[in-house]
C-alpha cells in the first residue's frame, strides 16, 4: 500500500462534502470547499515566496485558521513541514532549522524578535512573517492532486532525554494509517466534531487536522488551551472529541460545578503519560467517556488505546495496539509474559521509518521495524496495557525499582495538591531516593510531613519521596507533558 498514490485529501474532501463545516474558530467557520479554496490561494502565495516540491519549509505558528490554510497550501506544492515548537529560544531553533536543512521559515507576527536573532545564525533562511505572504497576490504554480504514501510529510522534533532532539520523519502513509486505525476504534460519526486545543506544531494537534479532512468531520480550533472556553465549547458547540492530557482534564475538572458534561461528548482522549488514578475515578464518577491512550510523535500520534467496550472494567490501561498496529513488552531481549515490565515495543504502518539525517539513532531505536519507545510498562492477562513511565525516569533505589509516575499519582490524590512531578537524586545510602516537587492548590496548605504521612499510608517504604519540595510551577512542554528532566533546574 506504501507505493500507491491516493487523491490530495483536502481536495478530495472538497468534492464529497463541500459545504460541511471543516473549520471552526472564535470568529469565523470555514466549510471544506472554502478550506479547499483558501488553501490552494496559499500555496500559490508560498510559490510566489519560492517555496517548490520538496523544499523543508519550517512553520513557527499559533493555533488559527491560517495556519491550517498554510499546512495544505505546503500539501499541494509537494513541501515538507517542519513544525517548529514556539517555546523554543532562538538557538534551539536555529539548531533545529540546520539540522532539518530548512530553506523556508514561516512565521506569526509574535515571534517577530525570535526569528531576528535565527536569521543571524542562518543567513541563507528565507523568513516571511504571515502577514508578508497574506500580502503577495501568488502566482500559477502546478498543485499535486495526488500524493503518495511513502512521501515525506512532517518532521516534528521530539524534545529528548539528553543532547539534541531528533526530527521524527512522518510520511502521508504514517498520518494515514494513525487515522484509520483511530476511526477503527472509535468509530466515526457524520456529525463529529474534535475540539483541538493542544498545539498544531505537536502530532496530536496536527493529526487532528488530518484527520478532519479524511473523515469529513469538523475542528473547533482553540488558539491556547484554555479550560473554561473549552467547557464552555463542549456545552455549547456540540463537540464530540477532545484530545487532552491529565493536567488538562484536570484543570477543566476543576471548573465544572456539577462535574458532568453534555451527552454529545463520546470520547475524552486521555494521553501524556500515566494517568493519576484520582483523575480516571473522579472522571468515572461524572459518567466522563475518557479514553485512555499510548502515543508518541514517531507513531504518529495514537498507537494504543483502550476501546469503547473496556471504559470501566480496564480503568487506567491504556487499551491494546490499534489495528493494524503491533505492541510487545521486552526486557533483555526476550517478551515478557503478564504482568512482567519491560520497554514497550511498537510495529505498524503508522510508525516512523526514522529521524532525519540522523541513522545512528534510527538504528539504535527501530530494529527489525519495531520502534524501541524507551517507555516501560506490562500487559495483564488479557493482553490490555499500563504504561509506567520512562525508562530514562525511572528511580533505581536501594535495587528497587520505582517510578515516578507511581508516586506522582498518590501525591496528586492529596485534596490540597493541583501538581506533582518526582525525579531521582543522588543518597550515599541507597544509590537514588525519589524526591517530590509539589505544587499547592490555591490559598491551601499542606506540610512537608503531611504529605509524607499521606504517601506512607499508600507507598511501600521505599517509595515514598525523601523530600518534598513546593514549588509555584511544574515545568511542562507545550502538549502539557511533565518534564521530569527539569525538575531539578
């Protein structure tokens, strides 16, 4: 299937349902034939820029319409993606810009400073802020109608453990095969609405505009993450999927007074990591259809996720590979058997080939087409996953192993807790001790011994943190995801 060619999605999408809505943002609504039609407009400005088949054109971009319009103007010119992450410094962004061999930088005005000081590290980059190319009047340029699957669409870069990050390579065949196995599992319905409010630059924003044009189905597009607009949305605008991760559901939580939402929401898609177990039950408790999921950006974007039948009687696994995707658990080479943890191990058509430019990597972490996730977790007697935590995370005490996820979740069942994030530190004794940095929930308070009482009523001895430390923020990547690595800084 990789080597066949399939029609341009958006243009497909613009001859079978013209007049859906595709796009829908605070201010205006955009349906497929005027998405089609501001996108083909936008691929002949960026022609007139210069931008050709199989240029890497970067994209440091908000949440919005337009960038939606950029994203399939680059589709119809045959252009390669690179999403660039707009928390980055400047030097993390030229680094990125190099690495990926970059000849294009498209820009939102916000970022106008950042981009001066790339371009003194860069001096052949082509930079163009939006309203720049909004201004050119384009110029006839050949549209690609139809793709291929093998063909280079994204590269994304992950944010790493250690050294430099890596640029995910992502095919049309990867994006593809993510969305038809989430339509596999989910179900797909004509009315659908995905509400998307996690960053376009990371997969799970971008598969959800992916997927919107293959389904047929609507976004609601939220610039920022914002909890109470999104509750407001979901009541409101008739959505019926969200992609979110614990802290976020959190927060929206935390802003509903009778904690339930409207029948029209089927699916909460739950990823980032282990899920507090205090989250899932206070979710199960609103009759909230939270979906627990198992993705990273190389398999773009979902690759497990628990199906519709399991809701309750598999509470905190994340559910089983997606067809046609593969899982194993393998430690020291060998399959673990149930209960038995080990990295996780993932095969399928939605999975990388590799990182851009980069073999030693590649073939570090892919061998025999399995993707080596660095994630560990079991399956249980039914073959359904719990995913633990980062293999580069874990806490070796004392011989023991202990993850931090673990902790974080008892921690965060604390009634005065809003955020927790535990990471290793060096003891004389007992080679590494967990040590916990929380943050308080308003104008709460709580004791350092407190909170350790708490955890030894719920922890094995040497589980519980040596230390607590309050802190006024968890440093988090732009998808939400806890950033142990920097809890120390």
């Amino acid at each position: 299937m990789s080597s066949e060619k399939m029609p341009n999605w958006l243009h497909k999408r613009s001859e079978l349902t013209p007049e859906r809505i595709a796009l829908r943002s605070e201010d205006e609504q955009y349906t497929f034939a005027q998405l089609n039609e501001g996108s083909k407009k936008m691929a002949q400005r960026l022609a007139q820029l210069g931008v050709k088949e199989n240029d890497h054109v970067a994209l440091l971009m908000n949440n919005n319409i337009c960038t939606v319009e950029i994203i399939h103007g680059l589709e119809y010119l045959g252009a390669v993606m690179v999403l660039l992450n707009t928390r980055l410094t400047s030097f993390e962004l030229t680094w990125q810009l190099k690495d990926s061999k970059t000849t294009f930088l498209i820009y939102d005005g916000d970022y106008e400073e950042t981009v001066a000081v790339v371009v003194l590290g860069n001096q052949a980059l082509q930079v163009a802020a939006v309203d720049q190319l909004l201004a050119l009047k384009g110029k006839d340029a050949p549209l690609k109608y139809e793709i291929a699957l093998e063909q280079l669409h994204t590269i994304i870069y992950t944010s790493g453990t250690t050294g430099n990050p890596k640029g995910v390579m992502l095919t049309y065949g990867n994006h593809w095969w993510s969305a038809v196995a989430s339509a596999l599992n989910l179900g797909l319905h004509n009315n659908d609405c995905w509400l998307l409010c996690v960053p376009v630059f990371h997969v799970s924003g971008l598969s959800i505009l992916m997927r919107s044009v293959i389904y047929g189905i609507s976004v609601d597009i939220h610039e920022a993450f914002d909890p109470a607009k999104v509750n407001k949305a979901i009541k409101h605008n008739q959505i019926s999927i969200i992609s979110v991760v614990g802290v976020m559901l959190t927060r929206m939580l935390g802003e509903l007074i009778d904690l339930s939402y409207p029948g029209t929401l089927r699916c909460v898609l739950l990823g980032g990591g282990s899920v507090p177990q205090s989250l899932l039950q206070q979710s199960k408790k609103g009759n909230i259809p939270v979906f627990q999921t198992y993705g990273m950006t190389e398999t773009a974007s979902q690759i497990a996720t628990l199906g519709p039948d399991y809701l309750t009687s598999k509470l905190g696994s994340a559910g089983k590979a997606l067809f046609p995707a593969q899982l194993k658990i393998i430690k020291d080479e060998k399959e673990q058997g149930t209960g038995e943890v080990g990295e996780i191990v993932v095969k399928g058509p939605n999975v990388t080939k590799g990182y851009y430019g980069n073999q030693q990597e590649t073939s570090k972490t892919i061998k025999d087409g399995w993707l080596y996730t660095g994630d560990m977790g079991y399956k249980d007697e039914d073959g359904f996953l719990y995913v633990l935590d980062r293999r580069s995370d874990l806490i070796i005490s004392g011989g023991e192993n202990v993850y931090p996820a673990e902790i974080e979740s008892v921690i965060l069942m604390h009634p005065a807790v809003e955020d927790a994030g535990v990471a290793g530190r060096y003891d004389e004794k007992w080679g590494k001790a967990a040590v916990a940095f929380v943050k308080v929930k308003g104008n709460q308070k709580v004791t350092e011994e407190e909170l350790r009482e708490f955890c030894r009523m719920k922890l094995a001895g040497y589980k519980v943190p040596a230390a607590f430390n309050f802190v006024d923020e968890l440093p988090r990547n732009a998808a939400n995801k806890l950033l142990r690595r920097k809890l120390w800084k």
